[in-house]
C-alpha cells in the first residue's frame, strides 16, 4: 500500500475520545462517519460496554474514534467498570467529542461530565456536539449553545447536527482535522476497526437481544463466544452463548417455541453478513448465571472486568 501521509507533511492523525451520557447517540455518530457499522446500536442505555475503535482514512487524516460507554452513576461492578474505562479513555486520546442530546433538558449530571472534562483535560482540544437537532424547534438551540459555551468557553467548537441524518458531519470532520496533531497514519487505509470477527459476533446478538427485549433483561445480558470456526473467506460458523442474569429471564429469551431466539438470530445473522462480505452460520444458545455482572471472574471472561 503507498501511504499518503508519508509524502504529505500537513497529514494528522490521532485519537478522537467520543464521551456523553448514555443515548446522547456516540455510536450512531461513529458509524455514520466509518461509513460502515462497527458499533451496535439501541435506544436503550447502556448498549456500548467496551472501548469501540472506529477508523476514517482519507488523503487528509486519520481519525481514529474511541466510541465509550455512557457516563452515568454506575451502581453494579459492571456499569461503574463502563464508567471508569469512559474516563480512562479520555485522558489517553488527543481530542475529546464531547456529545448531548438537545432534545432533552441539560441536567446537573451532563454539567458535571463537562465540568469534570474542563478542569481534568484543560490542556486538550474538546469539541461539543448538540446532537439530534431535528426533535428541536430552531429557537430552542441558541439558548443551549451559550450555555454549554458558558460551561467550558475554552472549547475549541461546538457543532449542532443530526447523527442520524448524517447532516454537519463535514464541518465537524473539518474541525477535527484542525483539532488532531500532525503525524503520519498509524493504521493501513483500508482498515475500518480493531475489533475481531468474533467481538463483532457477540455485539450484534447482543444488539437484537436489546432490540428483542424490555425492561431489566438486556442490562442483564452478555454474550461469549464459545466456538468461532472459519471455513473460508466464504463462511464463518459461530457458536454463541447469551448469558442472562436470572433464571426466570431464560424462557423469556426463548420465546414460546424457541421463536424469540430464532428471531434474534436471524436478523444477528443479517447484518453480520452484511459487514463481514461472507455467509453465517449462527447456533445460539442460553444460559442462566445469577448476577454475573458483580462477579469479577465473570466479568474477566466476558472482558468487561476493565
């Protein structure tokens, strides 16, 4: 491959900490900008749970996007571990995306997150999105515009758009390119995440879990690999385990007649295949392990014990 930031001397590169609380819409903001989905989506809390590297490579930079788990008051092992890697992430990355939604009020916890980002991360570039401005009367953006303004004034931008719309991702991408340092790219052109087959696997049976169920029962669900077998270029087999906080959350996964869980394979199984160019076979199956998500040997082998 011949690498353009090579021969160009005003190439940047660097890292770009997606924060926000959770369902600000980080994820729907990453894949929009890969071009490609690497990160699941739902519109229930708490779906990112792992540090998600997405990478966008054009002739001008690489940017390389930490999507994080929403900042919230973790009470389990599981959500503060999420908690603490989003802040871990930041102090590591050279630009921090800072997200909210403006269709909801700017609580006191979203003011604290940014606080906390101006005093801990003053010498960084921080870029404030106001996603989802299509639920919002125009009228109503300038008002939060100078409040966030009037929060962290030393921000380098602070950038209404529309994840889901794709709208204003130019401007941003512009401003991140000023943000991000001058430096060759650290990742070959064509690559578009770090994350592996089988991590790509278990986020998807886990987005239609969410997708398929309400309530308590997708926090209290994860997914393990437990065989992933690759045939060719043509065909992955995957066996999956969909691990459930209690007992009585088991049937309910299963659907009368196995239904639910065939119906979350199926459509695992499509958007898998859609990604990753090739056939997939999917056998899924469901376990009971009562509280999994404060046991940290659990949370050790499902890789959430950060």
């Amino acid at each position: 491959m011949e690498d353009n930031s090579t021969k160009n001397i005003d190439y940047h590169c660097g890292t770009i900490a997606l924060l926000g609380r959770p369902n600000t819409g980080k994820s729907t903001l990453l894949n929009q900008i890969i071009g490609t989905k690497v990160a699941i989506v739902t519109s229930k809390p708490q779906t990112t749970r792992n540090r998600i590297l997405g990478i966008h490579t054009d002739e001008e930079s690489q940017m390389i996007f930490i999507d994080t788990p929403g900042i919230h008051k973790g009470r389990s092992r599981l959500t503060k571990n999420m908690v603490r890697l989003a802040y871990e992430v930041a102090k590591e990355a050279d630009v921090l995306l800072v997200m909210q939604d403006v269709s909801k009020p700017l609580d006191q916890d979203s003011k604290n997150m940014i606080q906390h980002f101006v005093e801990n991360e003053a010498h960084k570039p921080r870029i404030h999105i106001l996603n989802k401005v299509d639920k919002i009367k125009k009228e109503k953006l300038f008002p939060r515009l100078l409040e966030i303004q009037k929060i962290d004034p030393e921000a380098q931008a602070y950038i209404p758009l529309s994840a889901i719309k794709g709208k204003q991702l130019a401007g941003l991408q512009q401003e991140l390119i000023k943000a991000l340092p001058k430096a060759a790219a650290k990742y070959d052109e064509d690559m578009f995440t770090d994350q592996s087959q089988r991590q790509l696997v278990a986020e998807f049976v886990r987005e239609q879990v969410f997708m398929a169920m309400q309530e308590e029962i997708p926090f209290q669900t994860a997914v393990h690999i437990e065989d992933f077998r690759e045939f060719s270029n043509e065909k992955i087999e995957v066996d999956a385990l969909i691990i459930v906080g209690c007992e009585r959350h088991k049937p309910m996964l299963l659907g009368k007649e196995g239904e639910r869980i065939k119906h979350i394979g199926t459509y695992a199984r499509k958007h898998l295949e859609e990604v990753l160019g090739c056939h997939v076979h999917l056998n899924l199956w469901v376990k009971s392990q009562p509280n999994w998500f404060e046991n940290p040997s659990a949370l050790s082998e499902l890789g959430l014990n950060v």
